[in-house]
C-alpha cells in the first residue's frame, strides 16, 4: 500500500515546487549515545554483571520458594535489573522513614566488614507482616511515605530479612562457597554512613508480587566486597585446571600398565549348532577368505587396524599396514563385515 502523506507534507511539497526547488527531504533523527563519566570510570565489566544477573536470577526463585512457604500466599519474585552506581545515588532515594537491613559476608571463615544492603518498600513489607499474623495482606491504599514501624513490625522484619538472608549464599554455589549473615535493622540509615558516599555498588532490584500488594526488594552490594569475591573466584579456577592436569596424568599412568585385550578375526560364517557341537581337532572351518586376506584387529568390538598373519620369532603375529582413525568409519565398517 502506497504511503499516505499527511498536511504538512502535502503543503511542504507544493511549497518546494512552486519555489522551483527538489522536494524537502526529511531528516533522520540524531543517533544519541550515552555519555561516559570518565571522573568515575565502571569498576565491572558486563560479563561480570551477566554473571551477577545469573546469580540473582537464582536468588529470586529461591527466594520465591521460600517466602511461600513462609507466608503460605502465592507469589512471584522477578529479576528486575542489576546496575553499577554510587553509593550516593542510592542513599539519595532514602527517607527517614527507611528501614534497611544490614547482613555481612562470610567467605570461607573470613568475615568481610562491609555491609550488603536489603531494602524492601513498605507497602509490600507491610502486607508479608500482616500474612504473618494472619492477615490478607491488605495494605491500605493511603500509606504515608514517612510510614514509621512500630516495634511489634520491627521484630517481625527481622525475622523475615535473617529468612532472605540466610539463603543468597546458595546462589554462589556455581561459582564459590559463600555464607551471609544478617546483623541488624538499621531504622534510619540517612544518619548512619553505612558505605562512603563515592564507592562503588551494584543494585540488585527485585519485583515482588503478591495477588493485592506489589514492591520491590533492593540489594545493595559493596563494589570492594565483589572485587574480593571475583579476585577468589579466579585465583581458584586456575588451580582447579591444575589439579585437573595432575589427575588426568596419574590416570594416564595407570593406563599405560593396563592389559588391554586385542583380537584377530580372520574372518566371520555360519556354522549350526549341531556342527559345533560335532567339531574334533584336526577339522577345517571354511571362512571363505583367501589366503592374503587381511586380518582384523578388534579392541572393545570395533575395528582399529588391519593387518597380515605371520611369525615373528617362532610366534603367530600379525603385521599391522593400516590404522582406522575416524571413529564412525569404524563403526561402519564394523556394521558392514
């Protein structure tokens, strides 16, 4: 269908021709790219925050399995996004009314000083504490953005937040060992400098639904504390490929004094089983070969070389002349013989 030109376009057009010139041409708009901040170069490259994606994709189906259980409601936990920022730039979203709760790292025995973030927004939180009463989990639609816990609630986000906690650590599983711990509640975190200002972070959002309710879970996760953990993945792979090669050359050793069994068929008939059972020493099996025939050798049923009989010092030998590399060569062949 031919394209339908609009007022403007029709007026323009008449315009250029009265004048005596070429039709207008429309411009393209200017691609724009986003600009980079060389005062605070990134700190992660994208493959390290794919592999956090990963992570946390599995953190939130763990997650979504537990708060299930725990609230015994249907809901769903998504993977909303993961981005490198400034301490600052998430401090500033904080009101005073914020509660956040605070867990530390426990990496193979060591404790880890800087603090992993947990926000929940409140509308959510509230409704996940009113299930734990027994409740719906109706929050009322007017909710105040300076909402205040009570310390009834305070208690009950404890609980849940050490339940959110304890499990992160079976994301890493993939990659390392890790454990968290949850510390404490910190109901004002706009007068405490949890992480400097200008330090590097990586928010993890989650989207958290519930059938009336839904929010988000925030984590905010050190830039130092991740440079250690991705330091202690690297130092460990290649160590592990080392003690890989090791093995793989004691088992090779033990390959090498192995006895491996080699067969020669000089070639394949019929016979029923009344003429086997009627065979005497001195009776000639007629293979149907010819007497320069070559003979197979056979290792674990399938054919690998082929060669002539002979005597090699007063002992029956076979003279290998060819070697059947290609595997599905040799399984053809064998199909075939």
């Amino acid at each position: 269908m031919a394209e339908v030109l609009s007022q403007s376009q029709i007026d323009a057009l008449l315009n250029s021709m009265q004048g005596g010139g070429a039709p207008p041409v429309e411009e393209k708009p200017e691609k724009k790219y986003p600009k980079y901040d060389f005062t605070s170069p990134r700190k992660f490259t994208k493959d390290r925050l794919k592999m956090l994606s990963g992570i946390f994709d599995n953190y939130s189906r763990i997650i979504n399995t537990r708060i299930n259980g725990l609230l015994r409601a249907t809901c769903e936990v998504e993977l909303a996004s993961v981005e490198e920022q400034r301490y600052y730039e998430f401090s500033n979203a904080l009101t005073e009314g914020t509660v956040l709760a605070v867990s530390h790292l426990n990496m193979q025995g060591v404790r880890d000083e800087s603090p992993v973030l947990f926000y929940i927004t409140t509308p959510v939180m509230l409704s996940m504490i009113d299930r734990l009463l027994g409740g719906t989990g109706d929050v009322e639609p007017d909710l105040p953005d300076d909402y205040i816990y009570t310390d009834l609630e305070i208690r009950l986000y404890e609980n849940l937040m050490k339940e959110l906690v304890s499990v992160m650590g079976n994301s890493w599983e993939n990659y390392i060992q890790l454990d968290f711990d949850y510390g404490r509640v910190e109901p004002n975190p706009t007068l405490v400098q949890l992480i400097g200002m200008d330090e590097t972070v990586v928010l993890v959002d989650l989207v958290l639904k519930f059938p009336n309710c839904e929010g988000r879970i925030s984590v905010c996760l050190p830039g130092l504390m991740l440079t250690n953990i991705f330091t202690k993945i690297n130092q460990e792979n290649p160590a592990n490929r080392a003690v890989a090669e090791d093995k793989s050359e004691d088992i090779f050793d033990h390959l090498r004094d192995s006895n491996l069994e080699i067969v020669a068929e000089l070639g394949r008939t019929e016979l029923r089983l009344r003429d086997v059972y009627n065979l005497n020493v001195g009776d000639v099996i007629d293979l149907s070969q010819k007497k320069d025939s070559a003979v197979y050798l056979r290792i674990g049923g399938r054919k690998w070389f082929d060669g002539m009989m002979g005597v090699s010092e007063k002992h029956i030998a076979v003279k290998i002349r060819r070697v059947y590399h290609n595997v599905e060569r040799r399984d053809s062949q064998v199909n075939e013989q």
